[in-house]
C-alpha cells in the first residue's frame, strides 16, 4: 500500500478526511472525500495545521503537498525507513 501524499509503501495506511469532519459535523453533511496516507503524514497534518485551514486551504492532495511546510516534511519523510517510527514536529 502506498501513501498518497510521500508514496512511500507502507505495511498500514490510516485514513485523512480532506474536509475535516468537525467542520462538517454540525451540518450533518457529508464529509466528503478522503485519502488513504500513512500516519507519519497524517500526524504531521495535524500537527502543522489547525481544521480551520485544513478545511478552507488544504482540501486536496495538490494543495497539501505544495503547501510549504509539509513539501519540507515530504521531501524528507521520503527518505526514511516506512518500518521506523518518525517524530512528528508541531508549529509551535
């Protein structure tokens, strides 16, 4: 399996919603599409993005990957080992 956002193979992948569910909670609307990426990336999302901009500014693939300081995080995640748990650094 490969993750979507640093195409690494990966023995598991967890599931990214590209529209974050909270931000469609209340509207009891669907949450709309979702990628398949592995959880080194989908931490480091989390940790460097708040739903609010997640939702409005990066809510696709392209945008996330373009995205200045995750493109940092991809081209080196990229290189690492898929078997080896990575640290995930916040933007605080």
């Amino acid at each position: 399996m490969k993750c979507e956002l640093c195409q690494r193979e990966m023995p598991r992948l967890t599931i990214h919603h590209l529209t974050p569910r909270q931000a469609v909670k209340r509207k009891k609307a669907d949450p709309g599409p979702v990628i398949n990426i592995c959880s080194p990336c989908h931490r480091q999302i989390h940790a460097l993005f708040s739903n609010v901009e997640l939702a409005k500014n990066l809510n696709s693939v392209e945008k996330l990957k373009n995205e200045p300081k995750f493109h940092k995080f991809l081209l080196w995640i990229q290189k690492q080992n898929p078997y080896k748990r990575v640290r995930v650094f916040s933007k605080h």
